[in-house]
C-alpha cells in the first residue's frame, strides 16, 4: 500500500499541521459541544458559523475530515467521506482530486497530491493552493473575543459590514447590532491572479480599501463566468483616485455552473464567492450601504479600542461643524490639511474660496446625520467618514451626502479629502 498521509503531509508544508488542527476541528465541527479532551479539559470551540448550511454538510469541515483521515491512514474511511463531500457539492474539483488520489493509492505510490501521469501540473498546482487555503482557515481561525479595526461606526440604516482577508482566502459578515458589530458568518474566496493593491486597468489584482456595493447584477444579464450573479463596488474610490489608481468592473461574484469554488487567486482582480455563499450574502446586500472593506490580514482589535477611536473621530467631526457655524474661517480651515485636496483644489485655492464664500455669510448652521465611520486597512492613521450635511447660511441652502478622509497628524485628525458620496 502507498503512503497517502505522508503525501497529504506535504499538502501544508507542515508535518504536524492536521494533528494540531485534529483536537479543535473534532470538537467545533462533528462532536457535540460537551466533547472533553484525553485530559477531561472542554476542548476549545472554534467560532464559526454558516447561513447556508449546517455544519454536517459544510465542505471544509467534510474536506478536512477526509484528510485527517487519510493522516490515520484510514484510507476506507476517507474514501467514505470525501464521496459525502461529493454527493453535496458534485462540481467540487478539489474533492474529484482527493478521490482519485485515494483511488489511485492503492495501486501504485503517489509522489504528490495529484501526481497521477499526465495530471494537468498547472491544475493540479490551483487545487493544491486551494486545500492549502481550506485547510489554514481553519487553523487560523478568528479570535472570537475581537473585531475588524476597520469597523468603527455603521450608522444605523447600514444593516450589515463585508470584510475581506485576501491572506485567508475569507470573507466575514458583520452585523450593526445597535452600534457595535457582531460576527454572523464567514466564507471561502477567490481574489485576483497577480494579488493585491491592484494599481492600472487589466492587472488582474484585487483592490485594498473601503469600498461599499453599488449595484446588483442578477444571473439572467450575466456570463456563466459569474455564477448566480454579482454585486460591483465603487472601485476606484476617491482615495484610489487620489493615488492614480486605475481600473474597473471590481464585483462580488459567483463561479460558472460547473465550478464549485475557484482556487485562492484565479479572478482577474474580483472577489469570487461560491454560489451558495453568494446567495447566502445576497439577502444581507444592501445597495449602496453596505461596506465591504477589503485587506491584505485583518487586523482584529478588542471592542474597546473601536470605542476610543470613535470617539476621537466623532469629537473632531463635531469640533470642524462647529467652526464652520462659527464663521472663523481661519479656526475652520486648521481642520484640513496642507495636503487637502476636492476635485481640482489643492488646499490654498480650497482655503481662498472659502474665505471669500464666509465674508458674505451673515450666519451658518450645520447639521450632520447618518454618520459611518471606518479605518482603511493597511493605513494606520487614514479614516473614511460618510453623512449627510443639511447646510443653511444666510444666501444659501443645500443637503447633500459627503464623504471625506481624515488623516491623523500628531494628536489630530484633519481633513485631507472631501467631496459628496
């Protein structure tokens, strides 16, 4: 007999990976939540959950199932479960190939995963990546105690928030649960070929930033490519702009009918879900309010460190409507910075203007509602504000939605980039 489990070894370049993961993803995934360690301690509980389906039928629980099994070298046993893992989902690829290894194991030594002669090697290599993935997603699960930094202020309409970890292949779902965000679920996905912090037209690399959905696109306007439909956002944003970056037709989207999920960097710069993941999602789309902020490694902080940013953000967007209302152009404008750009204004001509438009106000009032605020992933000290601005004066009224980047600058926040949203 071949040795499969010291083939699917090398699947994760660690040896000692699947036992690691084997004591957790038994407790979380196919025990009951009683289930006690050798040591009679409560194994720890990954937290995890799933809108579309209960976790029996989960693919990564049933794929990992099936390679800690072929770890054991209960090659009957993994044989059984990857056919349940094919009776789920018959287009799984990745499944195909970890059945024909098995079956391919027991006439002759496999040298890799997929090393049958004549396998496709660029193939082969996509689904190798993509079990990788799978399999990291669950060793590295998300600390339950903690949220995305980036999360610091749905306002209230904004039902949900999407976060994107292109380094795991995940996608999460928050809830605005009166105020603070509370984890609902999260799913496999695809990002761009080439990766990340896409820069020109055509890279075939998935954006950084805040973005938020702008439009629902159903299956019947749609090439199978895109499976049950897509969801674009607003790439390039304001800040992409700002930096040069070019581009277009970034979407959430799903896999062609005979795909169940695409290996972890196969779009051309998309987020690439698996149909039932997109139709999961779909109920909790909410056009053009739902952000989906995109990075390289979530960065998960405690609640608490969410409030304090808050605050601080919340307290300097008051203090500029204030100065606004004041009529003090000069205490105003120490709200921008000297690096203020809108439209085709640098700061100087931003701040002549103003100071013209204010010697002819004989009063100002400001109103600010339905704020949003969150952090742009990879920037440490950039923030996206979005609310409405009702504005009166004197010789003029106006209601607009705004969006402006705040830059922190020592102690302050200040303005770097505004226009309306």
């Amino acid at each position: 007999m071949a040795d499969p489990a010291g083939t699917y070894r090398q699947l994760t370049g660690s040896p000692g990976l699947l036992r690691r993961l084997a004591p957790a993803l038994t407790a979380a995934l196919w025990l009951p939540v009683s289930t006690v360690s050798a040591a009679g301690q409560p194994l720890p509980q990954i937290a995890r959950a799933h809108a579309a389906q209960p976790a029996s039928v989960e693919p990564d629980a049933l794929l990992v199932k099936t390679l800690l099994a072929i770890k054991n070298n209960q090659l009957d046993v993994a044989l059984a479960e990857v056919e349940k893992v094919l009776q789920a989902y018959p287009n799984f690829r990745l499944a195909h190939l970890v059945k024909g290894d098995l079956l391919l194991a027991r006439s002759q030594p496999l040298k890799a995963m997929g090393g049958a002669a004549g396998a496709p090697s660029d193939r082969v290599a996509d689904l190798r990546e993509e079990a990788r993935a799978r399999l990291a997603r669950y060793q590295h699960e998300r600390p339950a105690d903690r949220v995305p930094r980036y999360l610091v202020q749905l306002q209230p309409e904004q039902k949900y928030a999407l976060v994107v970890d292109t380094s795991k292949s995940t996608l999460y779902v928050f809830e605005n649960h009166g105020g603070n965000v509370r984890y609902l679920a999260d799913y496999y996905i695809s990002s761009g070929k080439n990766g990340i912090d896409k820069l020109r037209e055509g890279d075939k690399k998935t954006p950084l930033g805040v973005y938020h959905v702008t439009s629902s696109m159903p299956r019947e306007k749609l090439a199978d490519l895109y499976g049950t439909g897509a969801f674009p956002i607003n790439y390039p944003n304001e800040w992409d702009r700002r930096e040069g970056r070019k581009g277009s037709g970034i979407w959430l989207h799903g896999t062609p009918s005979d795909t169940f999920s695409r290996p972890p960097q196969a779009s051309d710069g998309c987020v690439v879900l698996t149909n039932r993941d997109l139709d999961a999602i779909r109920q909790r789309m909410q056009i053009g309010l739902t952000p989906v902020i995109i990075s390289s490694a979530v960065e998960w902080v405690q609640p608490q460190a969410i409030t304090g940013t808050r605050q601080e953000l919340n307290g300097a967007l008051e203090s500029w409507r204030r100065d606004w209302e004041s009529l003090d152009t000069e205490r105003y404008l120490k709200h921008y910075s000297p690096a203020f750009t809108s439209g085709n204004q640098d700061y100087k001509e931003f701040a002549k203007q103003k100071r013209q438009v204010n010697s002819g106000k004989q009063w100002v009032k400001v109103k600010l509602d339905r704020v949003s605020i969150f952090l742009y992933p990879g920037k440490q000290q950039l923030a996206v504000v979005t609310f409405d601005q009702d504005y009166t004066s004197s010789n003029l009224s106006n209601r607009m939605r705004k969006r402006q980047y705040w830059i922190k600058d020592g102690a302050s926040w200040r303005i770097v980039q505004e226009g309306s949203a």
